[in-house]
C-alpha cells in the first residue's frame, strides 16, 4: 500500500527557496497569494491595485528570504510585507489621486500589465471574490478608518490571533482588541444604515467570516508556532 507523501512544510520550502530551488518559490507563492491578495484586496478595494501590490509583496519577500529567521510563521511575516506595502500605495494614492485613473488605462483587461503579472511571469488566477464577503459587507470595510480595517481584516477575515495581528501591525495586544471592538461596531452601523441586520431584516455577514459586537471571534489556533519578532524587509 502505498502513501501519500507529505507536502514540504513551508520552512523546507523556504530554505529549498534561499538555494535557488525555484519549485520552492512557486509552491510558496501557490500556498500564500490569495491569501495576501485578499488582503490587500479588502484593504484597498480595487482588484488591480490589489493584484499589483500582492506581486510588489512577493517579489520583495523572495529577495529578502535571507533575512526571514523562522520565529514567526512565512505567512505571518509575510502578511507584515504586504501590509507595508499597501500602506506605502494608500499613502501615494492620498498624494496623487490621478495615479490610479493612469494605472486603470495602462492595465486595461486584456492586457499585460503589472497588476496582470504575477512572480515568475505566470498570469493571476486570483478570486477577488474567494473570501465570501457579501457586496454590502465589503462597501462597509471601505468605510472604516484604515487601523480599524487592517485590525478586523487580518482577525475576522484571514484568521489571525490577536498576538499574531498585533506582531504583524508593530502595536500592543489590547491595542488590536480595541480596534477590533470599533470596527465592528463601526461595520454593525454601516449595515444598519444601509438596511441589513435585525433592523432591515436581511443578513449580509452570513458566511462572510466578521462579527458584529457582542458575538466576540473565537481565537483561531496559530498551530504551536511562535510569532516572535520576525522583521519584514525595510
């Protein structure tokens, strides 16, 4: 009887990867770009900007996988690269709004353009729709301030522990509780206002994976692994 034999554990695969395996690199980034391109996509809400900096993230961690000591999950410090750079491209989206009406023309369906690449030149098969989020839910996300967002994205969403969220944003535990706490709050009001919940009497949260207040998130189990101080590139 033959077994299965059992897939490489992302740090074999990371160290596969820093030998210039590149079956390693592309089985990481198979495991780990929708995950980050949902990410990214919640909080910046355009699916080519999200595609754009979900590569941008990628290419920046696979450069620097020297610097990744293994204290933490890859996906964990993975997600801190993404984070930075979403932040980076809100911030010059404040700066120059028309930027993104140029990279909507430059990267028009159909065409090969940055947000359409992915590492190694292989074509997105990202599902901007692949985390469930109903369309009211997501208008709700864009609403809040980008701290509440990024707290309640990686915790309701993706699934991280609040120690882990905190590690991956540089604040304190109890700082991401309270944002949290708000964010709900905040997306519990927002759905009301726009006729869901038990006020409209319909439901746009079911399978969507967030709370609204008063029903906390269990903590999801982060698998033993530590989520020590494991630094992103700069």
């Amino acid at each position: 009887m033959s077994h299965t034999p059992e897939p490489p554990s992302d740090e074999l695969l990371v160290e596969r990867a820093r030998a210039g395996e590149g079956q390693a690199v592309a089985e990481l980034y198979r495991r780990h770009e929708q995950k980050a391109y949902n990410l990214a996509l919640r909080m910046m809400g355009d699916s080519w900007d999200a595609a754009d900096v979900t590569q941008e993230a990628f290419i920046k961690a696979f450069a620097a996988l020297d610097q990744f000591r293994g204290e933490a999950r890859f996906g964990t410090w993975l997600h801190r690269i993404v984070v930075n750079a979403v932040r980076d491209h809100l911030r010059k989206r404040r700066l120059d709004p028309m930027e993104n009406d140029d990279l909507d023309r430059a990267c028009a369906p159909g065409e090969t353009g940055a947000a359409g690449r992915l590492v190694g030149g292989r074509q997105s098969r990202l599902d901007p729709a692949a985390d469930g989020l109903s369309p009211p839910l997501v208008d709700a996300l864009l609403l809040l301030d980008e701290r509440f967002r990024l707290a309640v994205v990686l915790c309701d969403l993706l699934g991280y522990e609040y120690s882990e969220a905190a590690e991956i944003l540089g604040v304190q535990e109890g700082t991401i509780k309270s944002r949290i706490f708000r964010a709900r709050a905040e997306l519990a009001q927002a759905l009301r206002a726009a006729g869901y919940g038990p006020a409209g009497g319909r439901s746009s949260t079911s399978g969507a994976g967030v709370d609204t207040p008063g029903t906390p998130r269990a903590a999801q189990p982060s698998n033993g692994r530590s989520t020590g101080e494991e630094r992103p590139p700069s």
